[in-house]
C-alpha cells in the first residue's frame, strides 16, 4: 500500500538531496506498516487509502516528516512508531464528513460548514479512544490544530508528539497547495507565537532552509 511516491514537492527534494534520513524513515515507516496489517486501526487507513487518495497521501507525508523530526530528537524506535502512527491516522475524522464539504475550497465554505470541517478533530479522536493505541496517538489525532496562542480547535495542553505532527501538518498542506519550503518556513519562523519555534528549528534544518 506505501512506496517512495511522495505528492509533496518538499519530500521529493529530500530524496533528490540523497538524505540518509530521508531513507531510513520511510524505511521505519514501510516496516511499521508492514507490520500492522492485522491491527484494527490499519482499516481506516486503508479507507483513506481507498476513498480519500489526497489525505491519504497527505498522512504519510506528514508521517515521513514528523519521523525525521523525531530522528533528529533522538527518538528510539517506539517513539518513532507512536509518531508515525499518529501522523497516518491524525486526519481519520474525515471519513465521518460529508464530501460536499470535504472536497470543496475550505476557503468557500460557510462558517457552519466550517465548524462541520473543524470537528475532524475529535471525530477521529471518537473513533480511536477506545483502540489499543498509544495515549499519544490519539492525542494527536485531537490536538493536530491546537497553536499555542490557543485558537486551534481542542483546547488542551500539547505534548511534543502533537507539536511535531502540528508543525509537520501545516508545512505540508502548505508546500502542497500554496507555498514553497522557503516560503512556508518563513512563516513558522515569523509565527513563533502560533507554532512551536524548537520544533520549526529542527524543520528548517532538515531542508536545509
């Protein structure tokens, strides 16, 4: 279900730089998934995979980013894990949306549509809480939109797994649709208020930015 076919501009620079670390996470990514096939949680990924093919592209990027964060952290191999995991799974509410909403210019959409859209959050943490799944897995799920000035979507405490996957998240959707690496790490670098600056440090290191 997974290969180095990456949609993301950003990502596809990492592998034409050769990065070793660029290698060896999505090798631990690979791996993980192929190690999971059993577990209960591998069918929303594969509904994503399936029926949402620009989230599902999206989650491992997100994956594949948040991994070479945890890398350069020093994470060990169960860290890691709990990271990717977090990171395919931390859009899953969307499946519970309407598609004339979710596939639509977030932009166009009405503030009730947008509060609809917003409750991606804890949909998905509704439908993991109950899985034998790490804490942290299912605190990224709720928290992936939380910033620090606390205008995000759930207001509660982030843990450094969900401020890695935050910072991954928005880098990607940014670099996806809108901006360039160089452009979008500015942002995060002016936005020190909104976005962890140690973990956009760590980022902008690994591009090379």
């Amino acid at each position: 279900m997974l290969s180095d076919n990456s949609h993301n501009g950003s990502l596809q620079m990492l592998r034409h730089n050769d990065s070793s670390k660029y290698r060896i996470a999505l090798k631990i990514m690979n791996d993980f998934l192929f190690e999971s096939k059993n577990e209960e949680w591998y069918l929303y990924l594969n509904t994503l995979f399936n029926g949402y093919n620009w989230y599902y592209s999206h989650s491992i990027d997100v994956a594949v980013i948040s991994a070479l964060i945890g890398l350069n952290l020093g994470c060990n191999k169960e860290q890691l894990h709990t990271l990717i995991l977090g990171s395919l799974l931390h859009d899953i509410g969307i499946i519970l949306l309407p598609k004339n909403i979710l596939f639509r210019d977030k932009n166009l959409l009405t503030p009730e549509e947008k509060d609809i859209y917003d409750k991606h959050t804890s949909l998905g943490y509704e439908m993991v809480k109950n899985l034998s799944i790490p804490e942290a897995c299912k605190r990224i799920i709720l928290d992936h939109h939380k910033v620090l000035d606390g205008t995000g979507y759930p207001d509660s405490e982030l843990s450094i797994e969900s401020k890695i996957v935050l910072v991954s998240d928005f880098f990607d959707c940014e670099t996806t649709i809108k901006k360039t690496p160089e452009e979008t790490i500015t942002y995060l670098i002016n936005s020190s208020n909104i976005f962890p600056i140690e973990i956009v440090a760590i980022l902008k290191n690994i591009f090379k930015l």
